[in-house]
C-alpha cells in the first residue's frame, strides 16, 4: 500500500513539472520612413523561434500614416468652385503576395473650394489619416512560414486615389505621403524547465522507494 502512494506520488510530481503554459512574443517590423505614395516596400519581420515551444497564433498589427495636400489653379475665365479629394488604401501581404486581412480605406479630405478666374491656391486642401490594419493568422500553413530563424519579407502598399472636378482650365496638383510601421505578436505553448525544487522531490522519493524495498526485502 505504501509503495503505491509513493508511486502515485512521484507520478504527480513528474505530471506537474511537464505541464505546459502559454506565452507570447512580440517584434517591431523594420519600419518605412515617409514617401510619395503609391509605396510598395518590403518589411522585414522576425520569424518565430520554434525552439520556444508550438506556435498557435500570429498577429499582425501594421499602421501608416497618410497625409495628402492639393494646390489649385484657375486657368479659366471664370470664377469657379473645385471639388477635391483624395482616399487612401492600406494593404499588407504575405510574402506569397495574397492579402493578409481585407484592405483599410479611409477619406482623407473632400472639399470643394472657391478660386477666382486666375487664382492659385497652395494647399488649398489637407488632410491626414493613421490607417491599421489588424490580422489574427491560425492557419498551419502560416505557422510555418513564419517560423524559423532570422527575418521574413512581407509587402505592404499604401494607395492614394485622388479626384478634382473637370471645370475648364481648372489645374490639381496633389502630393501624398505615407510612412509604414508595425509589430508581430506570436503566441505559443511550451513545457516548462523543471525548477531545482522539482529534482529534489523526485529524487527524495526514489531514495524513500529504494529504503521501503529494501526493507520488505529484508522483511
């Protein structure tokens, strides 16, 4: 009887020093600094260290901040009103070039503006937007590319669409910029390394084992 309660004994000790618990870690991305859009540039992001346990989320968190302005002339004979505008789309790839998560549009600006025959107007209108876009990846297929050492490639892109009314001798000129930033947070399970109270536990009962064989042997 007593030699099993010291087998059952042993037994939860080894079942409790390999129960597994979850983890995370989180990396920035290379970020990009601001450019003319349209931007389409690779980010480095670090891949998942399998040596840490087994992979069971990625998430991806990617934000670009977009500002657009427009400068205008009236070339016409007339006063007229122009009407601007300008959306911007955010996209982040795979390294395979398929979309991560659907694309985050936003408005930048819709104005309409008043120009006497011959005025120009710099930066007759503005505006910015901090565009994220967010992704939760649960597929094994994903799991292993972004595991193993070192950095991935993942493109993004950052798409301005800007629109003036056609009023006759009515000029636009548009600039846009965005820059590109983000991180990757990776979840996973992983065994914890038994502490040095653990082995002691253990080894006491095998030494508390061997006494009580040795005692029925003699017995």
């Amino acid at each position: 009887m007593k030699m099993n309660k010291i087998a059952a004994a042993l037994c939860a000790t080894v079942a409790f020093s390999s129960q597994a618990f979850a983890g995370t870690v989180t990396f920035d991305f290379t970020s990009v600094n601001s450019g003319a859009t349209d931007l389409f540039k690779q980010l480095s992001v670090q891949k998942f260290d399998a040596g840490l346990g087994t992979l069971t989320g990625i998430t991806l968190v990617y934000s670009s901040d977009v500002f657009s302005s427009v400068s205008l002339t009236n070339g016409g004979k007339k006063n007229t009103t122009a009407e601007v505008s300008v959306d911007a789309t955010l996209s982040l790839y795979r390294p395979d070039n398929t979309l991560v998560a659907p694309a985050v549009t936003a408005n930048l600006y819709n104005e309409s503006v008043f120009l006497t025959k011959g005025q120009t107007i710099v930066n007759a209108a503005s505006g910015s937007k901090t565009l994220t876009l967010n992704a939760l990846l649960t597929s094994t297929s994903d799991f292993a590319l972004f595991t193993g050492t070192g950095l991935i490639s993942s493109p993004f892109s950052v798409v301005a669409t800007s629109n003036s009314s056609s009023t006759s001798g009515l000029s636009a000129d548009f600039t846009t910029t965005a820059n590109g930033y983000g991180k990757v947070t990776y979840t996973f399970t992983a065994a914890p390394v038994p502490e040095p109270e653990t082995y002691a536990m253990l080894l006491a009962g095998l030494a508390l084992v061997g006494v009580v064989a040795r005692r029925r042997k003699s017995a």
